[in-house]
C-alpha cells in the first residue's frame, strides 16, 4: 500500500478514537447528572472526567507517542477510565516474534480507546469496551466489548442486561457482516479465568488480526462496536442506576471485583504486555477497581 | 541416596513443616489475645485460626497429596494465612523442563509451609514466610521471609522493624555458615515490581535449589529462617499493635496492598505456577489481601 495510503488510515482511526473517546466522556457525564440515586453516601456531587495527557518514550529511548486519559470518579461510577493511546516504535526483539509482521520489520504504531466502568451501584454491570488499529508490516482492527454483572442472581444469559448487551454486540457484527457467532465464542474463550474454571462475565465479542480486503469496511465495524457498546451500556446504567442495593450486594460486588482483578493480571495480554513493556502504569492499571475485597 | 534415606527425610521436613505452622498458630493466637488495640470497628472478640484440610489430584487423575489450611481473621490480623501442603505427582511435559531434575524423570514430591499476614493496623507490616523441601530426581531446599511495612513512613531500612527483621534474618543465616549477603540480594532482585520500579517492601532473605552435602545442616537452616521469622515477627507485631492509626494511614494502607497483588498476581512464581496447574485456589490464593484499593 503507498504510504500516503496508510498515514491517511492511521490519522482517520486515531481520529475516531478520540470521538469515540469524547461520546463516552458526554454519555456518561449526562448519566452522573441524571441518574436519581441512590448514591453511595461516599460519593457527592455528579462526577466529571480528569483528562491527563501522557507521552511514551520508546524503549530504545526515542519518543514513543502517548495518549490521553480519561478517569471519572462520581457518585454513579466509582471508577471509570476511558483512554486513547496513539504510540509508534520498535518491539524489542523478544516480542517482536509474538506480533504479527514485526518480524520482518520491528517498527509498529498502534492507536486505540480503552474503556473500563465500576458503578458503585452492585446492580448495574461492569462494562469493559476496547477498539484499536495496530500497523507492522501488516495493518488490522481488534477489539471488543464485554459486560460484567457483578451479582449473582443477574449474571446470567437470562437477565435483560444480557439479552441487550448481545443483541447490541450481534447488532454491529450484522450491519457489517462480522461474524458475530465467531466474535462472541472468542470473546467467551478470551474472558475465561482458567484457575477457577468460570467466565469472567456474560460475554459479548471479541476480535483481532482483523485485515480484510476491504479497510474502509473493517473501520465501519470497528466504529459501530464502538458506537453500539457505548449506547447499549448507557441504556443498561440508565435501566439499573435507580435501584436500592443492600450491604450484601455490595459484598458481592467486592468479591467479584477480586476476579476482575485476577483476570487483568493473570491473564489480560494488553495489561501483561503492557506492563512488562514499559508502557504507561497510571494509564494500564486505571482498569482495577476502585475497592476489592478478598475476605 | 538409598530410599530409605529419601524417605525419612521426606518425612522429617514434611513433619517440621506442620510443626511450624503450629507454632505460628500458637503465636499469633497468643498475640490476638494480649494485644491491647485499638481495634478496628470491624473485628470483636480475639482470633482464632480456622483449620481445614484439602487433597489435591494430580494432573493425570492420580491422588496427589493434599494440605492443612489455617486462616485467621481477627483483630490484630485482618487476615492471615499459615498453611501446610504435602503433595506429589508428575510434572506436565510443558512444566518438566523449568524444574530441576524433572526433565528426566518427571515425578516430584514437595512440602511446605507459607505464611502471610494481613495486620489491620497499618503500623504493623505484612509479612511472609515460606520455606520448602522438594524432590525430583534431585532434592533441595527453599524458602526465605520477607517484610513489607504498608506506610511510606515506616518502609525504609532505617526502621527499627526493618532492622530488627533484617537481623533476624542474618542470625539464622549465620547460625548455618549459610551466605546472608547472598540470600539477602536474592530476596531484593526477587521481590521487585519491576512495571513500577520499586522493591515490594524491605526485603529479608530468599534461597532455593538448596542442595548441599549436608542435608542435617540444609535442614537445619530451613528450620531456623522459620523458627527466627516466627520470633522476630511477633516481636514486630507486638511492638507496633497499640499504636493508634489514622483513616489516612488506613488508605495508605489499602493502597499499598495492591502492590502486594499486582506481585502476587503479575510475578510470584509459585502463585502463578500453582494457578496454572490446577493447584488448590482458595490456599493460593487466600495471600491475597482482604480489602484493597485502587483508587
């Protein structure tokens, strides 16, 4: 592809991770403000996003891109972050093996908008949403969205939530014939925690190496798994913020926590990768919930 | 070695191992009963360790052993863990390799015992013990006790707990001609967070692959790092569990132990060895903390 071509694609995905950063920004923003309560008597007023832009610098030393953070910490969300990340190198050479067309040639830029909720509220479900567009000597999409209810008695693929989260999910899949049977088993495989032979949710999708003929049409299915995520999970806060919880829910919620908590460092590749390759711990581990109980 | 030799060395480690986990028992017990508070609003009556035996299958479905459980929840120790194991069986190929002895004959034999308390009070530190014998085709000795004071204030090598422990630590080195200096590096380049650049706590010793010509004086080494980290812990319990702390310190503290779990979870060895091969969750994994922030 001539480079013209491909500078072009990387300025229109970063751009729209941006866009899909700042709708979430004004979703959620909206949802703090209009969500009747009840609060955790921790929180206060309606909660609004901290933005922190951050740089990386290579590990070769040379200037490695950055990004921007997001972190809201309100009285409907106790934590949420919302991040982009726009970052350019080489992979040392024991990863480059690991990535698809780095071995040729190690130099990489990778874009992307990572989004992680914790409602205070035990009823309302953690959310996690990630979209990226990572260039080697190859070019792909991945990414995906997951939903997590933090209750036992919701956390099942009966519960409405679950029924809307998927039909959102297989709703972007469809608009761009994505194979959304496809998605949603590796998004069940990829979010499965092994040493307790147990789902980390309800599911959703998950995709990667997404490289078909036709780029334009891979960034529209990316875009709407944005777009759709963000929609069916405000509709998912807005149907559960109003609910009273009891100290028990919230325990469960605690507990729960814990296998957010062991998954993300056992087994999450962006957050082990992350981590031991120096990339931005602030920004990484924003996704840990606020509070976590493992009693 | 004659089988008869392996077998009654099998059985004195496996028998000193229970006796140090009694031990600490009695101790800790000890200090729950005498220790003034304050308390946390959270704990009532004193302490006691709840015992509860587990087996373990090994990988092909044979028996595999098993272990003695113990935590305590009280109101000196949020939570504290002193558990015993006695296990064997055979080594999946995948794991054979990254195990002395094991490539040629894959059956092993380990016991153990390991400790980690959880003080409520953020003055006192945490603390962890463990030590262990393990037979492949070789057969050796690890272990070490390390400490991490949970305030920014009190985790430095200037304090008297920091130097007390380290003393501790040197004395049962010395006592067994075994290399302090050595053990003591070990333990800093072992506990190292190394996504944040910083050591998990003070540090203290960590050995292993211990196979010297005298098995007796191997023994007899391991059995004083357990015997001097019981001693010299409780004396750091006891004199840090009056001291009244803030709801400052109590965050501070919270913070601090999901570091402990970003280790635990990120870089401990036998946490994610023991995950990985269908070792027994709720012993791994009641190290972890009981409450945690990540705020």
């Amino acid at each position: 592809m001539a480079n013209a071509d491909i500078a072009q694609r990387k300025a229109m995905a970063a751009d729209w991770f941006a866009q899909a950063q700042q709708r979430l920004i004004d979703e959620m923003e909206r949802i703090e403000r209009d969500c009747p309560g009840p609060f955790s008597p921790e929180a206060a007023a309606p909660g609004r996003f901290e933005l922190k832009d951050w740089k990386r610098t290579n590990h070769d030393g040379a200037e490695g891109g950055g990004g921007r953070m997001a972190i809201l910490r309100g009285r409907v969300f106790e934590k949420m972050g919302a991040h982009t990340s726009v970052v350019q190198g080489t992979f040392a050479p024991e990863f480059a093996k690991q990535i698809p067309g780095a071995e040729e040639d190690p130099r990489f830029w990778a874009a992307g908008v990572s989004v992680i909720a914790h409602p205070w509220n035990p009823t309302v479900p953690t959310a996690h949403m990630n979209t990226r567009f990572v260039v080697t000597s190859k070019a792909w999409f991945g990414g995906g969205g997951d939903l997590t209810p933090v209750l036992d008695r919701r956390r099942n693929q009966e519960d409405l939530d679950s029924q809307a989260f998927h039909a959102a999910m297989r709703g972007a899949c469809e608009r761009h014939a994505a194979p959304y049977d496809k998605y949603k088993a590796w998004c069940d495989e990829y979010f499965w925690l092994k040493h307790r032979n147990e789902p980390r949710g309800i599911g959703g999708i998950f995709y990667d190496y997404l490289e078909g003929a036709d780029w334009d049409a891979d960034f529209a299915f990316t875009r709407d798994v944005g777009t759709s995520f963000t929609r069916a999970y405000a509709d998912i806060v807005a149907a559960n913020c109003a609910q009273p919880w009891s100290e028990a829910d919230r325990e469960e919620q605690l507990v729960r926590r814990g296998r957010y908590v062991e998954y993300n460092l056992l087994y999450d590749r962006g957050t082990i990768f992350g981590l031991k390759t120096g990339g931005n711990v602030d920004s990484i581990l924003s996704s840990m919930p606020p509070t976590v109980r493992w009693p």
